[in-house]
C-alpha cells in the first residue's frame, strides 16, 4: 500500500499571523483531499462514523459531504465537531 503523499508532503502547515494558526472553520463541503492534507488525523475521525476517506493510500475524490451521504450520515454537526476537537 502506498503512502498518502498528500498527507505528508512538506510545507503543508497552516500559515500563521503573530504566532497564531490561521484556520478556516472546517466545511461540509471541503475536498477530502484538502481535508487529509490538512487534518491527517481526520482518516481516523471519519472512519469512526463509517466514512471511508483514503483507499489504496490516496484521499478519496469529493467533498466531506458527498463522502458523509455515502454512508447515510446526514447531519454532519457530530462530525464536523469530532474533526474541530481533532484539530485543537
């Protein structure tokens, strides 16, 4: 299996604005792509819930939304708290 480049490319980190994480709030609708790279430890969240977001060690395509109406899971305010406490 291969790595997940995405996840661990270098030069990733969020920019910072004196000394502090500058950070969009995190989106139903943000690229699992974008998701992974920025969050790695969002994979772990989101299998929690059932979502499968990396196979065959590349993100899956779509939006956290789509990935979440795969598996039925319609109200995403858990996950999305889930991945803002992975975050902190």
């Amino acid at each position: 299996m291969r790595e997940c480049a995405v996840a661990s490319s270098p030069g990733l980190k969020p920019k910072a604005r004196g000394g502090t994480a500058m950070r969009k709030p995190i989106d139903p609708d943000i690229t699992i792509e974008e998701l992974v790279r920025e969050l790695p430890e969002s994979v772990a969240v989101l299998r929690r819930f059932g979502i499968v977001c990396i196979q065959c060690g590349e993100p899956v395509w779509g939006t956290l939304r789509d990935a979440a109406a795969e598996k039925g899971v319609r109200d995403l305010s858990e996950v999305l708290a889930a991945l803002g406490d992975a975050r902190s």
